[in-house]
C-alpha cells in the first residue's frame, strides 16, 4: 500500500491526466472500504502483469504491428482528417457518446456490471473484490503508460492544441475495458465492448481530437495491457471463475475506424 501512495505522489507532482489519478484513488479506496488486501499477492500479480506487456510473444506481435501500421498512417494521416471533418464519420449525438464513454463512463459501467454481477451470482467478497483489482489495475497501468507516451511524443492534436496527440488516452482506455470485459463475461461480451471500443476511436477521429495513427497504437496499447492483466489473472485464480479467454485481437490498419 506504502508504495502505491509514493506512486499517487509522484504522479501528483507531474500533475498526470485527472482519469488516470481517479483510477488510482478509487483502487486505494476499495481496499480500504473492503478492509482487505486482496488478491494477497497483488503487488506480485500488477509486476507480473504489467511485465508481460513487453515480453509475452502475442502482445509483442501486437505492438510491433500497430507501430509499423500507425507509422505508416501518418503518411495518410492528414488526409484521413480531411475527409472526417469535411464528411464526417459519425453523427454528432453518437459521437459525443463515444467521447463520454471513452472518457467518463467506461470504467463506471464496468465497475458496475462487476459489483451487479457478482452479488447476482452470489460470490464471495474475496472473489468481487478480486474482479475489482483485476479491472482497476489494468485500467491505472493503461492510463501510466499512455501519459507517459503522450509526454515523451508530444505530438500537437488535429486542431491545434498542444501536446498530447499520440497515443489516444480514449481509445486505449476502452480497448482496456473491453480485454477486461471479455475475460470476465465472455466472447459475446467481448465482442460488443470492442465494437464500443471501435466507436470510441472512430469519434476521436470525427471530433478532430487524434489523427488515425494515433487511435491505431491506442487500440493495440490498450488490447496488449488488458490482455496482458487478463491472463495473468486467470492464471491467479487457477480458472476457478470459468473465464473466457480474451479473444485474439488482429490489428489491420482499418479497425480503429
């Protein structure tokens, strides 16, 4: 716990993005309502699972795809952005759904279902409890890695604003969510929460908020670390949950729009 606050404090001082310190403190305090620590070994489970980001061969393939496809975008990148804002690619209510789901109520959503589900089914507090760090821990390691990436980049957005273009914060967020989503509730779960994940990136695009290459490295960042903790987490549970695994996700350069 002592480590977590040192890592609080210091992202303070770097004043990181409000969604990410939110993640953070809603952890925090879930451990302290529940009066538990739970998973025992969570400290061991977040290294593990965030390890495996770099080092499992999927998630290499994963990254090392959308990086050769989001560099090849930005060859396109200004024509994509011409056609969105001349055209567009959503109507402006789905749109703005997309926006607030990607950045506001994802996470509510999932949390949610979480807490619906799991006093539906009757479980444990252990088990709930355990579904609350799983999702909350990929969605904060999620949020870590995508600031940084903003900070170190610094690319200038689509309309002008400065300086946290790539990656696209809500386009990884949702495809966190959904890897998560899939590995608690199912294929047919996971299927849907991608789409809205899909959504969310293409609304990214329309609102002249990322260029193309942006929301391609979002999708794949944000699938590799929830498929990442989602592994790892059916593996801390020894398949006792009857979990689904998170279902290969084939990056192409069409499927952030």
């Amino acid at each position: 716990m002592n480590g977590i606050c040192i890592l609080l404090s210091q992202f303070s001082k770097e004043r990181i993005s409000l969604n990410t310190k939110y993640l953070l403190y809603i952890f925090l305090l879930s451990n302290i309502l529940f009066g538990e620590d739970l998973p025992k070994s969570w400290k061991d489970y977040w290294h593990t699972s965030a390890q495996s980001i770099l080092t499992n061969k999927s998630n290499q393939l994963i990254l090392s795809s959308a990086a050769l496809s989001a560099f090849t975008a930005t060859k396109i990148d200004m024509r994509v952005k011409s056609y969105a804002q001349s055209q567009g690619l959503l109507s402006d209510p789905v749109s703005h759904f997309g926006d607030l789901y990607g950045g506001k109520w994802g996470h509510w959503i999932l949390w949610s279902s979480i807490i619906v589900s799991s006093q539906m089914k009757n479980e444990s507090k252990d088990i709930l409890i355990s579904k609350m760090q799983f999702s909350t821990l990929a969605m904060v390691t999620n949020g870590i890695l995508t600031e940084s990436m903003k900070r170190s980049f610094g690319r200038t957005r689509p309309n002008g604003s400065c300086c946290k273009s790539f990656p696209s914060g809500h386009t990884s967020h949702s495809f966190t969510m959904a890897a998560v989503a899939s590995e608690l509730y199912g294929k047919e779960m996971g299927i849907l929460t991608y789409g809205l994940a899909t959504l969310v990136a293409m609304s990214r695009i329309n609102d002249n908020k990322h260029y193309l290459s942006d929301v391609i490295f979002g999708a794949a960042l944000g699938t590799v670390v929830g498929r990442s903790f989602a592994m790892n987490y059916r593996n801390s549970m020894g398949n006792s949950l009857s979990v689904n695994p998170t279902p290969q996700f084939r990056l192409q350069l069409t499927i952030p729009l």
